[in-house]
C-alpha cells in the first residue's frame, strides 16, 4: 500500500510537529513504521527571513505552498501550528483534527521578568502582539525586528544583539527545550490566538484522509482554537494586529479572553466571555464587545 503522505514546513519545530502527528496516527489505527510519510515541503516563509513575516504576505507565506502539494493531490493532510494558518482557509480544505494543546505561554529569555530586563534595553520579536505586550509593561524597552528558527534567535540573544527574546512555551518544548527561559503567566502576557495548537488539514473531498485524521481530533482543542480563530474572523484582524485571545473549556462552558492592543502597548483593550460551548455566536459577541470599546489608534489596526 502507498504510504499516506503528511506534508509539513522543513523547519525543525514543523518536522518534530510532523513526527508528532505520525505517532499519534501510528498509535490509533495499529500502522507500522513507514505507514506515513512526512514529506517536507519548503514555504516562502522559510526562505525570506530579514523581514517581518508581517510585510512580505503574512501567514499565507507558510500555507500556500502546502496548500498547493495538497490541492494537487501530491500530499495526504498538511500539519501546521495553528496560529500560523490564516483565518479564512480555502473551501477545498478542511481543518479536521488538532493535536492535544500544549501550555499556550510565551517565555521569556535573557531575564527572569519583564520587570528584570536592564533599563531600556533591547527585546527581539517581530510579533505585533508581543512588541505591544512588552511595551505596555515596559515602555522604555526597544522591541527590534527578530525573526529565524529558534536556535537563530538564541544564536543573536547569546551574540548580545538584544537583552531579551519571546518564544512560544510549546514550540520549545516540542524541540526539547522546555528548560529555557521562564514563563510570563497568562495575565500579564495574553497569547496568540491558536498558540500552541498542532493542526492537520485534508481535501474537503477526501473522506478517507478526513477519517483517518479525524481518529486522533481533540476535540477540547479544536473548540477552543476554532472560537479563537472565530474571533480573529469577526475582528477581520490580519497579521499586522496586536490581538491575544485565549478560551480554555470546563464543565461544557467555554470561556474565550481577549485583548486589542495599540502598536506602542500604550493602549489596550480587554475583555472576555463565558458561555455554552455550544453557543456559536460568543466570538462575534466577544469582538462587538472589544470593538466597540476601542480607541481609533486601535481600530485602526482592525475592522480590516
Ligand atoms: N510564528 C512562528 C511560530 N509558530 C508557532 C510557533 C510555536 C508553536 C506553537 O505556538 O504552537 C512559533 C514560534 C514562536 O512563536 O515562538
């Protein structure tokens, strides 16, 4: 039998992602090794890295490739980290399962705290939501374009080109290195939308592939990164928004948090929702909410 083929980035977070799902496909329907073949697809968004993703095309630099191998029937299913994807996906694709989230947190590295990073020092992330995030808590802080996989960026941090760094708690753990840096808690540092959520796509018309993806859904993931994607939709944010939104599930209540931030972290924001898990109006409810609170510099930034 041909193996069924998983397209995946080439990076190194994108191949562990990759060797993640295999295992779980592995493990639900009793396949032996080679199975699945992980086929690693190389993405625009791998190539250029001097620039914030942010300005050359956003997240559609890391999907269209892999869109394309699966559209023309080259791969089976495409694994992505969510919080790469882009809000609006292609009718022909269908997002069918999410791996187990992991701890959506950021972690910072180069100092304990925010509060511990030497008086108006250098942080580097090209993310909008952490650049505000940081300044908010730190306005003295000079954030600086920051991009390349993770061992570039701890590469620049020990060379001293900045004080400090973010990187997604989950992306490190899923590279073995969970012991660096410390986590911001939740409250000070509200995460990206789908932010530590593993996900597989398939062909809208591929029931085979949607069934054999579909075994290893979980579900409490998928709820809570489709209401985050949800409101990324309704606030028809882009890649250039500072947004953090977060929902968590318990008892078949789904909370949803969010926050709208201004480019400078001198403005923000926040609000949340708690409701039926089945209630599909609470994103949209959420971003009436948030919009309707928000100051024109942060409008700006949003509503497209
Ligand atoms: N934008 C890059 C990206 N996409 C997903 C992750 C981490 C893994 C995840 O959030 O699931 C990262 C790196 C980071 O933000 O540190």
């Amino acid at each position: 039998m041909q193996p069924f083929r998983l397209g995946t980035r080439g990076s190194p977070l994108a191949l562990a992602q990759a060797s993640m799902v295999r295992a779980a496909l592995y493990a639900a329907h009793g396949w032996s090794d080679g199975a699945v073949e992980i086929v690693p697809i190389r993405t625009t968004g791998d190539r250029v890295q001097d620039r914030a993703l942010a300005d050359i095309g956003g997240k559609a630099l890391w999907t269209k490739e892999l869109d394309r191998a699966l559209l023309e029937g080259e791969i089976d299913c495409a694994v992505h980290s969510m919080k790469d994807v882009e809000t609006l996906r292609p009718a022909a694709i269908a997002i069918v399962a999410m791996l187990p989230r992991a701890d959506v947190r950021d972690r910072l590295i180069g100092a304990e705290t925010l509060a511990d990073i030497r008086a108006n020092g250098v942080v580097g992330s090209s993310s909008p939501r952490r650049a505000a995030q940081v300044r908010r808590a730190r306005p003295d802080l000079e954030i600086v374009l920051f991009r390349g996989n993770v061992d570039t960026r701890l590469a620049k941090l020990a060379a001293g080109e900045v004080d400090a760094t973010l990187l997604a708690a989950a992306g490190l753990e899923r590279l073995g290195r969970h012991d660096i840096g410390s986590a911001i808690p939740i409250e000070t540092m509200l995460p990206a939308p789908a932010q530590g959520a593993v996900g597989i796509e398939t062909r809208a018309d591929d029931a085979r592939a949607m069934a054999l993806i579909g075994a290893i859904d979980h579900l409490e993931t998928r709820t809570c990164v489709l209401a985050e994607r949800a409101l990324l939709a309704a606030l028809q944010a882009d890649c250039h928004s500072p947004v953090a939104a977060w929902a968590s599930l318990s008892n078949e209540t789904l909370t949803l948090r969010a926050e709208l931030l201004a480019e400078d972290g001198s403005d923000h924001v926040a609000s949340v929702i708690t409701g039926p898990v089945g209630d599909t109006t609470l994103p949209a409810r959420l971003a009436h909410d948030l919009l309707e609170r928000a100051n024109p510099a942060i409008l700006a930034l949003f509503a497209g």
